[in-house]
C-alpha cells in the first residue's frame, strides 16, 4: 500500500503541509461516569490515527481515506446535524465546531489513515476527530496544542462535533484522553471541572502487561442503548435534586437508592456511585504499585457494568471470566459496552496462555474470532 504522503500528493496534486496524529483509548477504570460529572482513567493506545493535511483557501473540505479508498467533499457552512453522513461527519463536524467556537478555520484538504480497530471501543472515532482538530489548530494558527487549556477546547470541540454531527451522545472521555494523556501514565480526568493529572502506569517493571481483547461483537454507540443509560442517570440524579449523580456521597449511597421509584433507576445510580469511588482506589493502588488490588478493582467493576448497568454482553463477560481464571490478576470491560473490548492485567508468562485460552473459548461457543494485543501508554494527539 502507498504511504499516507504518497497518497496525499497523488489524490490532490501536491505535497501535504504536514501529518497529525491522534491515538484511540482504552478506559482502566471509570465507565460511564463522564456524563455524570465523575472520574476516568484512561490511557492513550500505542495505535494511532494519522491525516495528511493541507489547509485551502475556500471552505471547502476535501476528504479520503487510505483504507476504503472514498472521498467526500463538503463546504463547512453545509454541514449540519446528519450531514455529512458516516465517518465524514466525525472530520466535517470538527471544522464545524471550531468554526461554532469563534474560531477562524477554512478548508482542509486531508487523507486519513486509520490504525485504531474500528468499531472495537477503542475509539477510533476520537483518534480521527482529535487528529484532524491537531491538524487545524495549527495550519490556522490557533496555537491550541500549545496548552493544556488549548487542548480542552479542542477536545470539546471533538465532543461537538460526535454529539451535534455524528449523532452519537457521547460524554468526552474519549475527546479528552487523546487531547492529554501521555507516555507511560494514566490520565485521572475529573469530569465535573476537566481537570487532569497523570498517574505512572509503566508495568514493565511489574513483568505484568494489559492485555486488550477485541471480541469484534458489534458496538454502537449512536444506538438507543448508550442514550438511555445517560437518560436514567439524569432522570435518578433530577429526582435526588442534584446537578450530576457524582455529588452524591458513597457513604450515604443507601439513603439516596431508597429515594428513587424503581429497581432499574436505583441499579444504575448503584453503579455510578461505586464506579467513580473505585477510580481513586485504583489511582492510590497504582501508586503503591499494588497491582493484585487494581485487577480486584477490575472485576468489581465489570460485575457493576454486567450487573447493575447492564452493558455487557456475552463475548465481554467471556473475555473477563476466561482471563480470571487462567491466572489474570483481574479484568473487565472496556469502553461503553455493549461489544467492543475488554481488558485484562495479565503477568507476562501468562500472556500466551490467557490469549490461547480466550480464542479456545469464543471457538468452543461458535463466537468471531477475538483479537488479543497487549498495549502500552501512548501519548496524546500531535504533529508527527
Ligand atoms: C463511550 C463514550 F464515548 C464515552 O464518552 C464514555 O461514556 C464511555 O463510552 C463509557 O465510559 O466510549
């Protein structure tokens, strides 16, 4: 296959001004809190997406893609809600939102080469959105990646441009962790200000890697499910007269389930609640480098996400169960659910064995092949 540069000057005449990149996420722990004004931990995936781009005159966007071999033009001032349609709308809608935010951007002419899994929840959506808003930023002199400010409001640009654009109600996280995580840490990312810090997550030194399943069931994000989710957290967090479901204490969590009017809107308060106080316990648990105690973080996790907010299904619940019992230290879901991946603290002998015993198991069920990969901490969208 020719390279992105090559491609980039054989579609539009010339050499691009420049390559950005973004990387997709995996989420350790805090899911489904980011609408709830909680906390995350996400780390950026070596497996990035990377865009050719040349700014234009006009205000016309100019897009192909490496992989599918389409193109798609379209003028800024025509993109609205729906349109463009399909992965275009992730790239248009940047330009949309920058250009909603005061911002003084203009066309773009850009080839995008995808490496994040699509559609495995690992947000390959964020990785393109975030890459093309890099890109932006600087040929338009917006100086935005220059700062950890700048960097949120690219993100929540990216956000824009998924929920008004694409369609999809998601909450940020993903937005934010491409903006701002970097090598070898963990982004603590408290949802209710945006503000991050960044929390050593190097296992090498542990002879421990984190192992990502990819159980290729379909994930969808722009689906009835994910909306529903976060309408039931507004509607318990309406009832209990508080602005996000994060105000309300763990310690009086009994008092606040035995305000809501029905089992279902009490089981997802339930997970809310613990799953934003597991993000500190893994955070103080990878400080002491106990590692044993962040895969019992893990599971406690995924059983709250199975369980109470019922986001799983049966490939991710396999992916867990099979890695706990061939000697992961704990595992989980990742992502919003539903399909997608799952990831597992694994020691390093034990990789093969887990990985073999998975794809056993999804052969045995008659389940898609699963695809396991271990993963380090990247670091965040820039120019390469
Ligand atoms: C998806 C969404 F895009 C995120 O905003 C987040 O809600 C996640 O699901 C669940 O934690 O990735």
């Amino acid at each position: 296959m020719p390279s992105l540069t090559e491609t980039f000057s054989a579609h539009f005449g010339h050499a691009p001004d420049g390559v950005w990149s973004a990387p997709g996420r995996v989420n350790l722990i805090g899911e489904h809190t980011d609408y709830n004004g909680g906390l995350a931990l996400p780390i950026a995936l070596p497996q990035r997406t990377r865009c050719a781009a040349s700014a234009r005159e006009d205000d016309v966007l100019s897009i192909h893609s490496l992989q599918d071999d389409s193109s798609v033009e379209v003028r800024i001032d025509d993109v609205a809600p729906g349109h463009p349609a399909g992965w275009t709308a992730y790239v248009a809608g940047v330009l949309w939102a920058l250009r909603e935010a005061g911002y003084a951007v203009r066309g773009l002419e850009v080839v995008v080469d995808g490496q994040v899994p699509l559609g495995a929840g690992l947000s390959s959506s964020a990785a393109l959105e975030c890459s093309v808003a890099a890109a932006a930023s600087d040929l338009f002199g917006l100086g935005l990646l220059e700062s950890a400010e700048g960097r949120s409001t690219l993100a929540s640009a990216c956000q824009r441009a998924e929920n008004d654009i694409a369609g999809a109600p998601t909450g940020g996280m993903d937005q934010a962790a491409a903006m701002h995580c970097t090598e070898r840490h963990a982004l603590r990312l408290d949802c209710r200000d945006g503000s991050t810090s960044q929390v050593p997550f190097d296992l090498s030194a542990h002879d421990v890697v984190l192992l990502v399943t990819d159980t290729r069931a379909s994930h969808a994000l722009a689906d009835g499910q994910y909306g529903a989710r976060r309408d039931s957290c507004e509607r318990a967090a309406d009832i209990l007269g508080v602005e996000f479901l994060r105000e309300i204490d763990p310690a009086a969590l009994d008092e606040a389930l035995a305000q809501l009017p029905d089992d279902v809107l009490r089981r997802r308060t339930r997970h809310v609640v613990t799953e934003i106080a597991r993000v500190d316990e893994v955070v103080d648990a990878l400080r002491r480098n106990d590692l044993e105690e962040v895969g019992r973080l893990f599971v406690a996790s995924h059983e709250s996400l199975r369980d109470d907010y019922e986001v799983s299904c049966t490939e991710l619940d396999l992916v867990v169960d099979t890695a706990v019992d061939e000697g992961a230290l704990g595992a989980r879901m990742t992502g919003g659910g539903f399909g997608g991946s799952a990831i597992a603290l694994v020691p390093v002998a034990e990789v093969d064995r887990v990985s073999a015993a998975i794809a056993t198991a999804f052969a045995d069920a008659k389940l898609t092949a699963p695809v396991s990969f271990s993963v380090t901490a990247g670091g965040p969208a820039s120019k390469d």
